[in-house]
C-alpha cells in the first residue's frame, strides 16, 4: 500500500507576519501540483473565516499580493498576483 503523499511547508512560511500571509500560503499549497490556481477576493475573504470588514480584508491582501510581486514580503515558493476581470 502507497503512503499518502506529505505537503511541507517552507520553513520561511513561520517567517509571514500578517495572519492573511499565513493563510494565503496554506490555501496556495493545497493547490500544488497545478499548473495555476485562481480565487476570488470574496472567496478567499469566506475561506478565511475572517471576522472583520471585507473592504479592509481587501485593502491588506491587495498590499500583500503587492508587497509579493516587489518581493519586500514573498511568499515562499509562490507568487501571487491580481487577475483582471473585464
């Protein structure tokens, strides 16, 4: 009988200070092994069960997904950027 497979986290991933990091890293990581994975700010903001405003849940993960792509604050082993819904 096959183990299951294992996910590992990055040990940077103790290293992401805001808690949205955090969660953004775990909700990339169980989508390993495709090519590309897309959310909506609504359902990551559900997802999340955060309890706060969801305009300032927005406001903070647009600045990480910006802080992200400059690299000030990465993600290990992921990159995050905004898709444009027309």
């Amino acid at each position: 009988m096959k183990s299951p497979a294992v996910l590992t986290v990055h040990p940077e991933y103790f290293l992401i200070e805001p808690g949205i990091g955090r969660f953004l890293y775990r909700l990339a990581r169980r989508a390993a092994g495709k090519a590309r994975a897309k959310w909506s700010f609504q359902t990551i903001y559900e997802r999340s069960g955060s309890t706060g405003d969801f305009k300032k849940f927005t406001f903070n993960l647009r600045r990480l997904i910006k802080a992200n792509a400059c690299r000030n604050a990465p993600l290990p082993s992921w990159r995050a950027s905004l898709a444009r819904c027309w």
